[in-house]
C-alpha cells in the first residue's frame, strides 16, 4: 500500500496544483458569471454537467484503485488460469446499461433547457421584447432598431428586465454573435435569418464579439454591450433620434468594405435598403460599386486604393477648390 501511495503521489500532486489554478480563475470565466436569465440557464448546465462528469471520474479512479489493490500480485496468493472463461453477464450489463443512464441523465436537462431558450425568459414572458437586428460584416457589427428607427455600429443599448429579441444575419462571411455573460453564441449566415432570446438583469457594460473565425481583423471584431434602466434607455432613443444623422445609402455601402471601424450612430436604419436575411450578395454588390479589389495573398497593391467614399469624394473636391485658386 505504501508503495502504491509513492507510485500515485506526483499525480496527486498534480491534480491538486491544476485544481487549484483552475478554480482561481473561474471567478474570471465570464460564462460563469451570468447577468441575466439566459446565460444563468446556461451556467447551471454546465456546473451540472461538469458535476456529473467528476462523479463518474471519481467512481472510476475508486474502482481502479480497489482493483489494483484488492487483486495485485501476492506471493502468498495463487489464482488458477482458466484461458477458457468466456466472461460475466452481469458485468457485461452493467457496463452497458450504465453509460445509457449517463447519457439520458445528461440529455434530459440538456434538451429543457435548449428548448426553453428558443422564447423569451419566463420572468419577463408579459414585457414586449425588444427587436434588434445584429448584422455581421468584415469585421463589424451593425445593430438595427427597427422600431425606434436607430442603427449603432461596433456598440450596442439596452435596457434591463426586459428581453432582447435578436434577429441575426450576415453580410458576407459566417460569425458568430457571443455575449457570454447574457447568453451562448448564435451563428450569423448571409441569407438567413438567425432568432436569439437575451436579456440582462443588471446595469452595467457586458464584452459581446464574433466567435467564429472570419478572417485577417476577427480579433478586433469586439462591442459592448451597455445595460441601463428603462428610463436611461428611452433617454438616449430620443437624444439619437434628434442628433444623430441619418444613414444614407452611400454610407451603408461603405460599412460593407471589409475593414475594422469605431463606433457609429445613425438616426435611421438600413433596413430600408436592404435585409440581409433575404439578400446575400448585397455587400459584394456594394464593394463592387466602390472600386474595392479584393487583396491576393501575392500581391502588393493597396485593395483600398480605388475605393470611392463619401470622405474620398469631398477631399478631391476641396483639393479641386483650391486648384483652382
């Protein structure tokens, strides 16, 4: 038995170390620390699950440990040698009737809870949800309030104890839109229409980003969530509506150039020209109308050099002003 215990002492060692490190830091896991009844759902699963998992782990290392000490080698201890046993019933069943009940065990909380996300959380079930289309572009996010007629870009509002209804698309290539301390992540696909319940019980400011690889400026493909009260909330519709300006075409068109951007406010929306939903070549189309050349890996010319913006536009024509003089 000693030697059995210095054999297992350095994985003990090690497993004890890894715990430690590992437990330190889920104060840090940001899926672990929900604010609003969605991601709380999703954060008891996973405790559950990973209970479960280390019951089963735990169960196996006893077993082994009886086996390997009840029947290891003895000198004193003669077992016959029967090569024609043709093995044991019960142990047969119990080794597979066992991991079925772990996987009905597993799957039952599993599909509740997946089903029950589909709507709007039970504790705000009597408030109207809040529609909020969130487009994904290279590599950006644009979200549409349809009803109060705003579209914010790289930053989103919202108010609290109310649920956010998410309708999900993309314009080019395929995200993931993740804000892991309100919710797990829903794929954004060109041409379709994603729905997603969220919703935060807490005012404060909550990290959202593309979870899916797109390409050369994914890692700063980042927003902010900013939860406020009611109150807050419908103060900052009424101050957009009056003093932010409205989203022309042209600007839209430029939004869908595959660059990173900072934070934008418009007093209206992009519904209007287009619903990525239904139409998945709009922003190939818009490139397309601006000059942009899509970078080859082998080249060394600027894709952005015969691009036409708004911005490009006026420059030559102060530029042309003051040839002129």
């Amino acid at each position: 038995m000693i030697l059995l215990f210095r054999a297992f002492k350095p994985l003990m060692a090690l497993a004890l170390l890894s715990t430690v490190f590992l437990m330190g830091g889920c104060s840090q896991i940001a899926v672990l620390d929900p604010k609003g009844p969605v991601a709380s759902q999703q954060r008891d699963l996973i405790l559950l699950s990973i209970g479960f998992m280390l019951f089963i782990v735990a169960v196996v290392f006893v077993l082994f440990t009886v086996m390997i000490v009840k029947y290891r080698d003895r000198k004193d201890r003669k077992s016959p040698y029967s090569p024609e046993a043709e093995g044991n019933t019960f142990l047969e069943i119990v080794w597979t009737v066992v991991p079925i009940l772990i996987v009905i065990a597993l799957s039952v909380p599993t599909v509740r809870t997946i089903y029950s996300l589909e709507e709007a959380p039970k504790a705000s079930k009597d408030k109207e949800p809040l529609v909020v289309y969130a487009t994904s572009v290279d590599w950006k996010w644009v979200f549409s309030y349809p009803e109060q007629d705003i579209e914010t870009v790289n930053y989103l509002n919202i108010p609290t104890d109310r649920p956010i209804k998410f309708k999900i698309t993309s314009a080019d290539s395929m995200a993931s839109l993740w804000i892991p301390q309100l919710g797990g992540q829903k794929y954004a696909m060109a041409g379709m229409d994603m729905e997603q319940y969220l919703q935060a019980d807490k005012v404060g400011t909550y990290q959202g980003r593309n979870a899916n690889f797109t390409g050369e400026g994914f890692a700063d493909q980042k927003f902010n969530v900013n939860a406020m009260t009611e109150s807050d909330f419908n103060k900052w519709v009424s101050t957009t509506q009056k003093d932010a300006p409205k989203l022309t075409k042209s600007k839209y068109d430029e939004l869908m150039l595959p660059r990173n951007v900072d934070k934008m406010t418009f007093s209206s929306t992009h519904l209007k020209y287009v619903n990525h939903g239904n139409d998945a070549e709009y922003a190939l189309k818009a490139r397309e109308r601006l000059g942009y050349e899509p970078k080859s890996p082998h080249s060394k010319s600027d894709p952005f050099a015969n691009v036409k913006t708004e911005n490009n536009e006026k420059q030559s024509d102060d530029s042309k002003d003051q040839d002129s003089h």
